[in-house]
C-alpha cells in the first residue's frame, strides 16, 4: 500500500509494528480472511464489528481531548437556520483534528462545492446549516464530512482514511439510543450513503439508507408522531429530526423509482392522526414546500402500486381501501397543480433577484406533478399494462417538460461559467436529488410509442450530471436493454424517428402495437458495485393463465 503522508502532532494510540500486505486490520487481528471490500470489509460489518481499514489506522482511537462541544440537543432549529456556518470562518472546536493535514482539503472542499452541489435544485436545511453546524460539535460527523468532500473531490485516499475514522467515532453512537446519539447516527448515515452513492457503493448506499429510514420511524413512533408504517413530512420544519426526515425522504423516493422499495410511507402533516391525509395547502410560500408535497404524493403513487402488486402476486382481490386511496392521491394531484400554477410567479421570484434554483425549480416541479399523475392513475392497474397507451398525451407532456427544462438548465450553467469565469474542480457532476432522470427513466419504461421513447434516449445523451446511482449513460444502456427485451422485432424496417410529439394519427395509427404478452409489468436493475462492470435488468411480464415470465439481461455500465 501506498506510504501515507506523516499525519499530526495528535496524542498517538498504541500501536504494533506488523505491516499489512493484504486485508484489513480487523480480519488480520481475528486470522480470518477478508473480502478486502473498502472503504470497510463486508465480513466485517456483516458480523456487527467495526473494520479497522487496510493499514490506515493500525487500531485504536488517536483523536484529541475527550471535551466536547455542545450536544446536538442544543442545535436548535431557530438557532441553525438564523446562523448558518459562513464559508470564512473556520469552525475550531473540531477543526484541530484536521487543521494542517491532508484531511483539511477534503473539509474546504465540502463547504466551498459540495454543501451546495449536492442538493441540486432544491433547498435543503441538512446541507445548508445542519450538517455543518453538527460537524462543529461531532468528530464522526466531521469526519463524514471531510471523507465526503475528498470523495468528491476524487480524492479517494483521503476519504477512505477519513470514512474509516468516521465509522471508528460512530461506535459510540451505535451503542447507544439516547436522542443526541440518534441524531449522530442519523447524520452520519446519511452522509455515509452520499459517499456510497458518489464512489459507486450501491448496495451499501442502499442499507445506509434503509438504516437511517428504520431509526426515523423509530424515534417519530415514540414521540407519538406516527403508526404503522408511515413516516411524517412537518409541512415546517420543528426539529433536527424534521430536517433529516427531509433529506431521506428524498433519497428513499429516488431510490423507490428505481425498483428498490421502502417499507415506509411518507405524509406531509403534523400530527399523528389518522386516516392520512393528502392536504395541499391554497398556496405554497416557498419551493421547498412545494417540493415535500409533490414528494409525499409520488411516494404515495408508488406504495400504492407496490400494494396493488403483492396483492396480485398473492392473488387476492383489491380491497376498496385502495380504490379510496387511488381517489385521494388523483384529487390531491389536481389540487397541487391549481396551488402550484397559482403560486408560480412568487416562488419564480427571489428576494435578491431570480436564481437558477428559481429558474429551474420551479418547472421541474411541474415535470415531477406530469410523473406522479400518471403514476397515481395506473397503480392500480393490475397486469393491464396497455392501460399506459391512453396516457400518452401525458407523457408527450413529459417528454416536452423535460426537453425544455434540459435546454434551460444547460444555458444556466453556461451562464454561471462565464459569469464566474470558473469551474467547479473535482466530481462536479453529482447531484443527491431527484431531476430529470427518474422521469425520464419511467417514461422509457412505461410509455411504448417508439417515437417519445427513442426521444427520451436522446434526451438523456444531453443530461450532464448525474442524481444518485444514476446517469445518463447509465440510463440510456438500461433503455436500450428493456426496447430490445419488450419490442423485439416489431418495428424492423419501419424508420422511427425521436420527436417530442406523438406521430400525426395517419403515421400513429399504422405503426405495429407492442402487444400486452410482450410488455413487461416491473423492471429492476441491479448495479456494479465500485467498478465498472455489468449491471443487470430482471423484467417480468404476465403471459396469462396465471403464467409469468421472467427476463434478465446484462449491459455494460461505466460508474
């Protein structure tokens, strides 16, 4: 391994001098072998330990006084949204365990690029003064923050360092259920599946997240919050815990779309009463709210669809409970296009002028509302997979929203290179939340008119960044696979040509219809983890008679 630069002038813990060839501390200590997976062994956190990296540390805790700053239970929401963290200002209770290292890079770095970076369109309490003011108080959370912003800055030496001691500070969190180590927890994790998501990590990025989603319930079941299986959206924000259910909300449902479904269900409102609501209020004071209503409403589209599924593969009847629920999330659906058409020109503005999260948040809220409502009016379609052929007016709405949209944001983005006359060093690229691509993706599954689909493929070329596990490349290979699976042969020698449009009727209506015995009714995909590699595409289709047929297909990706 690679000598690393001398560190600190920091107490040092007792270590030995063997060196490591191979594998990380921990499986050396216990003469195991190891899988050698990074930043941690999976052997290792599958058996509940902590992995102690490869070499890095050589065991033990090496980090400063046992002072600490104030507890995050004094982080009070009026507090940290009145004073956020100025980019300026070096936070020193903390810093000293970083300050003059190599690691420091990675900590600038996430406050100057990354805190803004990756939240994309949407504002977000978490990356704008939560996670900052938390890594002032918490060495996990620094340390988290500093291996995410060396990732970020494709500094993987240093983030591994770092994440590894991030994981080494959390032990004592893990350990105990006390509400300040909750919210360390909860943090933590959620920069642990940023970290995950930015190197190629899914499947740990993937249980990260389920983790962090598990102690959210958790702690809103025991403040009487919730029941069963929902977790709530504060329409205002409360509560540390309000600000971090945000941010995985967001991440749950874009991971949801892509065939990894939560167990959770996600409402905006207040109390912990039942039956669940969808309240869309008469006007939106700002996107971010906006934003959490069109979230919990997708959310619902989907888990309903996820219901009607089992029940189908169970063989059981639909219950009237889910005809009710379809009926509640069309009409909050309408109710949330009046709102937000009404409130478009005040969430447009500004109170220093139009900004490019104004510009372009504001639409794709309008192209998120086009998904949900196709989405909402099809749950409960059972295997009738034709049903999506008389929503093609919808989708063509689509695929003109995300047109538009893409040409908008790549003039903004030109405007703010020339403007600023720099760009942004480092895996500029990344984004945590959810924007064109999962539409478009959903398109490519479920709208079969070959010319929007064909056109979502060359959409998807002029996508620059990437949301999650998921780019453009990525996505365009995925919908290559599933035409090739679901079309066949059926328009061979027939010229397809991508438009944004549906055909004019007298070309429409000649064109070769994919039959329901072809379509499939779920697509999952299956990622490479931290490699390039194949991923690998389970579709399902009903063949009738009770019959399924399934189908995989591998296509190359590149992370």
């Amino acid at each position: 391994m690679e000598k690393l630069p001398k560190l600190s002038k920091v107490p040092k813990a007792k270590t030995g001098n063997r060196k490591v060839k191979t594998g990380c501390q921990t499986c050396k200590k216990r003469r195991v072998k190891c899988d050698e997976e990074k930043p941690a062994c999976q052997r290792c956190i599958s058996t509940g330990r902590v992995c102690d990296g490869y070499g890095i540390w050589g065991g033990g805790n090496a980090y400063g006084s046992s002072n600490k700053a104030p507890s995050l239970s004094k982080l009070s929401l009026t507090h940290y949204k009145k004073m956020p963290v100025p980019l300026n200002i070096v936070s020193m209770s903390q810093m000293h365990r970083i300050a003059g290292r190599p690691a420091s890079i990675g900590f600038e770095y996430f406050r100057r690029y990354t805190s803004t970076k990756l939240p994309g369109l949407f504002e977000s309490g978490f990356w704008d003064s939560l996670v900052l003011q938390a890594s002032d108080q918490e060495p996990a959370v620094l340390h988290a923050v500093t291996a995410l912003g060396a990732a970020h800055k494709n500094d993987e030496h240093i983030s591994l360092i770092e994440y590894n001691k991030a994981i080494q500070h959390l032990r004592q969190s893990l350990n105990s259920s006390d509400r300040d180590a909750l919210r360390v927890s909860l943090i933590t994790c959620l920069l642990f599946v940023c970290i995950e998501l930015l190197r190629g990590g899914f499947k740990a990025g993937y249980a990260h997240l389920s983790n962090g989603l598990r102690i959210l319930h958790e702690i809103q079941r025991r403040d009487g919050i919730t029941t069963n299986n929902e977790i709530i959206l504060r329409s205002r924000a409360q509560s540390v815990e309000d600000t971090l259910v945000e941010v995985f909300s967001r991440l749950n449902l874009q991971t949801a779309l892509f065939g990894h479904v939560s167990a959770y269900l996600l409402f905006v409102g207040d109390t912990g009463q039942a039956p669940r609501t969808y309240d869309i209020p008469p006007a939106f004071s700002s996107i971010r709210e906006a934003k959490k209503h069109i979230d919990s409403l997708i959310n619902g589209s989907h888990s309903l669809a996820q219901q009607a599924t089992q029940l189908l593969l169970e063989r059981q009847p639909f219950p009237e409970t889910l005809y009710q629920n379809q009926n509640k999330l069309e009409t909050a659906l309408t109710k949330f296009l009046i709102t937000l058409k009404s409130s478009r020109e005040e969430l447009s503005r500004s109170p220093i002028g139009a900004t490019w999260r104004n510009i372009i948040g504001v639409p794709m809220l309008f192209l998120h509302h086009t998904m949900a409502k196709i989405m909402a009016a099809t749950a409960l379609r059972g295997v009738d997979e034709m049903i999506f052929d008389s929503h093609l007016q919808d989708f063509e709405l689509l695929v003109k929203q995300s047109s538009t949209l893409c040409d908008r944001m790549l003039h903004e983005v030109a405007e703010y290179i020339r403007k600023k006359a720099v760009m942004m060093p480092g895996n500029n690229t990344f984004t945590i939340d959810m924007g064109f691509i999962p539409p478009l993706y959903y398109t490519l599954a479920k709208c079969r008119q070959p010319s929007l689909r064909r056109m979502v493929l060359e959409l998807l070329k002029r996508v620059p960044h990437r949301e999650g596990a998921w780019d453009g490349p990525t996505v365009i290979r995925m919908g290559k696979a599933l035409i090739r699976l679901e079309e066949g042969r059926i328009y061979d020698g027939i010229e397809i040509i991508p438009s944004c449009s549906i055909p004019d009727p007298s070309i429409a209506d000649d064109l070769p219809v994919i039959p329901i015995s072809q379509r499939f009714t779920s697509v999952n995909v299956a990622l490479p983890d931290y490699a390039n590699g194949k991923a690998t595409l389970f579709c399902r289709r009903y063949k009738g008679c009770g019959l399924w047929e399934s189908k995989v297909a591998q296509f190359d990706v590149t992370i």
